[in-house]
C-alpha cells in the first residue's frame, strides 16, 4: 500500500525527518511502501588482546593513521589465525548468507547488479578482485575461518567480527578488551555499508488503512526515539549522541560517531531486488563451487551471472 499520504497527513509525523537515503530503497517514482525501522552501519568489533598476543598493530591504530585498509586487516586477520586463534568472521555468512560480504566488496566497489537491478555485475573486474582477496584469506592465509568452522568473536575466538552494534549486548562484561571500528577503505576508497529492515502493509489485508495508520504511529518521533534503543534511526533528528549514547552504553560515543552516525550519513544500503528469496537462492548455489581451495573465482562468477541471467 502506498504510505506517503497516511505519513504526511498523521498529526505530529513530520514526515520529512526520515532521511532521503535511508528511505530510497523503499521508494518508487516519489511514493513510499514501507518504513525502514532499522538503518543500522556494519561495523568491524576487534579483540585487542588476541591482536597484540599475534604482534600486530590495533584496529584503532590503524585508523588513527589513516592506514585501516581492508589489506591491513587481512594481513592482521592472518597473524592471529597463525598465533592460534581465528582471524576476521563474517558474522551470519556460514558460506551460505553471500550478501553479508558486502561490507568487504562494496570496499572494492564492486556490486552484485546494476543499480537499476537489470544487469548482473557479478563477474565485473571489481567483484572478481573482491572475491579473490576473500578466497586467498580462507584458502592461502587462514585469515577468514574455512567452510565447516564455526568459531564465535564474541566468546573471544576470533580478532575481529563484521556486524552490526545489535550485536554489542553479546559482549561480557568482564571479558577480552575490545572495540569497535568504521569499515577499512578499500580500492574503491572509504565506505559504509548499512544493512536494513522495513515494514509496510499488504494492500489486500482486511483493513489496510488502519494498518498503515498503526505504522504511522509506531514510526512516529516518539516511539522511533523508542525503537532507537536496539535499531539505528531513519530519522536525522534522532542520529546524534544524545539520543544513542544514553541507549547504547557499552559503545564510546566516538564508537557511535564513527560507526553509527557517520555510516549513516554516508552509507549505501545492501541491493535487493526484486523476488529476492529467489535471485538469493541463486546465487548461493551458483557460490558454492567459489569455496573451494582449487576454484577459478573468474569462471565461478561468470557462472553466477549466467544463472541469473532470467531473473534480473
């Protein structure tokens, strides 16, 4: 059902507020159909006890000298995997989930489809060298855990997990001495990657105006200053510390600033398209010949754009 009516007609709303780019995935030739109630920048946790046990420099360090890369953290992924530990997890990938590499090829610039959805650009030059940095780090430097591994950062098994600040609450209170830190920059230059999730309403249900009235309220200033405690905002009157320090306790406000904020406002969202859950299915299938140690990444990916090509 389209929104933009019942958004801008509902008392108090302020419609306005949600952000242009949060709100572009969910638009239409100007018209709103859903409501991103999530808009939340991946981010990088490190474990630092784990990094200096391997000798290698922090996260933060990196950053601070402006020498975070996605290189960098490879190389570092791989010194801790080669001290005993694990390296750097993808947290939620399991070698099935492939979009949550893109945290590490939009790095490369590299994306799955054109921005219009038609054309597949899995097998551009920008994804081949994406996927062939991603395939060395599991196959030839053990810097990303192998298939069949299932190690977990947040009980300190690993130096460094790609993820959301939803995932802070995970972390103990008295365990390893930890951070959070923005994306490195890749080839492509710095950037961020924001996962979301939205609710609209079916046109066809029973009563769908009530139900877009009731989005409406639940998205409304005050309760989204509500949904802020476990989702970052669309709303640029509430991306700020005042509203997600207070709610995120075990993050710096310069962890907020960084990642949060920072990501926000400079992000690209995750592609989708349209039937997803097919087009995903795809994909996945078509991947599984990229995870393993002899795979021609190259010809893997020419596959992937073959497979797709009647569903774009």
């Amino acid at each position: 059902m389209p929104l933009t009516e019942t958004f801008e007609g509902t008392e108090g709303y302020d419609y306005g507020d949600a952000t242009e780019q949060a709100t572009a995935l969910w638009r239409v030739d100007g018209e709103v159909y859903a409501y991103p109630f999530s808009t939340s920048p991946f981010g990088i946790f490190v474990n630092n006890d784990l990094i200096a046990a391997a000798g290698a420099q922090s996260p933060a360090e990196m950053v601070a000298a402006g020498t975070w890369t996605w290189d960098a953290a490879l190389v570092t992924a791989a010194a801790v995997a080669g001290n005993g530990a694990e390296g750097l997890i993808p947290r939620d990938f399991n070698y099935q989930n492939w979009q949550i590499l893109a945290p590490i090829f939009n790095g490369w610039g590299a994306a799955p489809w054109s921005a219009d959805g038609a054309t597949c650009t899995m097998n551009a030059p920008e994804m081949a060298a994406a996927m062939t940095a991603v395939h060395d780090a599991i196959f030839v430097t053990g810097a990303i855990p192998g298939p069949g591994e299932a190690p977990d950062f947040f009980t300190g098994d690993a130096a460094m997990t790609i993820t959301q600040i939803s995932r802070a609450p995970l972390l103990a209170e008295d365990g390893f001495d930890w951070d959070l830190v923005p994306l490195p920059s890749g080839t492509a230059g710095d950037h961020a990657v924001i996962g979301q999730a939205a609710i609209g309403v079916f046109q066809t249900g029973a009563n769908p105006q009530v139900a877009a009235d009731f989005l409406a309220f639940m998205s409304n200033p005050e309760n989204s200053a509500r949904l802020a405690q476990f989702f970052p905002p669309a709303r640029e009157s509430l991306l700020n510390l005042d509203t997600l320090a207070p709610i995120n306790p075990r993050l710096t406000p310069e962890q907020i600033e960084a990642v949060v904020i920072n990501g926000n406002s400079t992000g690209s969202v995750i592609r989708g398209h349209t039937n997803f859950a097919e087009v995903q299915q795809t994909v996945r299938a078509s991947r599984d010949a990229l995870w393993r140690e002899d795979a021609d990444v190259e010809a893997v990916l020419n596959d992937t754009c073959d497979a797709l090509a009647g569903l774009l």
